[in-house]
C-alpha cells in the first residue's frame, strides 16, 4: 500500500512536490543534497512510487482534492512546490491546471485555519497575476527564467555557468535565508560578523545594494540571505 502510495503520511516538516517529472525529480534530488534531514512526498497519478529513498513517500491521488491533501499531511508541510508536466507546449492549459491546484490548497489552508507555503512553477508571465490572485507565496517563471540565463549569457559570456553552479549543490556554497540578530545594528555588523564564518551577505531580500548600505540600521523585517558552504551555514545557526 505504501508503494501504491495509498498511506497516509504521519510526518511533519517535509517537502510536498505536486506532479512527477525530469524537473520535480531533480529538485527533490537538490533538496535532498542541500537539507540532509529533509523529507520528500510526492503527489502524482501514477500506480507505483515513482522513486525509492529512506527519506521518500508517494501519495496516489488527485491533488485537488481535499482528500488528497488530508493524506499527504500538506498543514504540516514546510513548502508545497507545484510542477507542470515534461513537454508541456500549451501553457494555458498547464498554468491552469497550476492554478486549480494552488487555488485548492490555498483553499483547505484557510479551511484549516492555517497557512500552507506554496511554490509554483509558471510557463508564462503573463500569468502571474492570476496566481498573486491565489496567495501563491512564490513562483518560478521557466520560460522567462531561460531567457534571461541565454541573454546573460551572450552579453557576458560564461556568466551562465557560474549561475548554474551557484543554484546546484555541486558547488558545496548555496544561497540561505539567515535569522536577523539582535546583536547586529546596521548591515555591516551582520556584514562583518558573517564574514568571520564564511558566509557572504548579499542581500536584504530582492535588494541586493548591501555594501551600499553598511551603514544603515537593518529593518525588523529583514529577510537576509548569504552565499556560504554547509559547514559556514551551521555555524551561523549555532550547529555542531
């Protein structure tokens, strides 16, 4: 039954992926690479488990039902990340079939009197305000995501592999959200005690104008995140 992914996941804190495919797989791969507690369940159609891990589960099942949800555990979840298909070519159709989806989680979320993170693959820009629409806390726009990495790459050439090293973890560095410290005043006390351990401050969420900014007091709601290796990130948050 657990292999017909027909059991329902008592766990917490894990990763749900919605839809199998080359780009759900080498995430869950990532994820696995990156956070050596991390727990993957994946939600798809298909009659068996479509992979085997210590840390992997399967749900059998429509994604956008409640049911479905209920059996994967999603409250407890610490991201939802939706895909579309392999060799989707009508993205209408795919975004739609995302946004049913997203819109049903978000949906028992509030049902649940809760809040459920969600991650949304998107083909095309054009429909991004339909998922803000939906509350979807982030999402990834492929076809714009490819051709922004192509022109970088013209203009500035070989810009492109040092982006895909930086995003894989073959790299042994990764971007992580750090937690603001009350010890640190402006951003050059993070910048400079960071620095000590490793770690690269590079931004305050979508701005990346730091060392512009040293000396300015940092905001209550700072969403800071450095470029650092696995040793350098648990040293920040304090594990042996």
């Amino acid at each position: 039954m657990k292999e017909e992914g027909k059991l329902r996941f008592k766990g917490k804190g894990h990763y749900v992926i919605i839809g199998w495919s080359n780009k759900s797989k080498h995430t869950m791969n990532e994820l696995l690479e990156i956070d050596q507690q991390a727990k993957i369940l994946v939600i798809d159609s298909l009659k068996n488990a479509p992979f085997e891990h210590e840390r992997f589960s399967y749900i059998q099942g429509d994604p956008t039902d409640k049911a479905t949800l209920q059996k994967a555990n999603v409250v407890a979840a610490r991201a939802v990340l939706v895909f579309t298909r392999d060799n989707e070519v009508n993205s209408v159709a795919a975004d739609g079939q995302s946004l049913l989806i997203v819109s049903a989680i978000e949906g028992f979320a509030v049902e649940m009197k809760t809040e459920i993170y969600t991650i949304v693959e998107i083909l095309k820009d054009k429909h991004i305000s339909n998922f803000k629409h939906a509350n979807v806390d982030e999402f990834i726009v492929s076809d714009e995501a490819l051709s922004d990495m192509m022109a970088k790459a013209a203009v500035d050439k070989g810009s492109s592999k040092m982006i895909m090293e930086l995003l894989s973890s073959r790299s042994g560095v990764d971007i992580r959200k750090v937690e603001n410290c009350d010890r640190w005043t402006t951003y050059n006390d993070a910048f400079e005690e960071l620095k000590k351990v490793g770690a690269n401050l590079i931004s305050d969420g979508n701005d990346f104008n730091i060392l512009t900014k040293l000396e300015e007091r940092i905001p209550t709601n700072a969403e800071l995140y450095v470029i650092c290796s696995p040793e350098s990130y648990k040293k920040i948050a304090g594990v042996d």
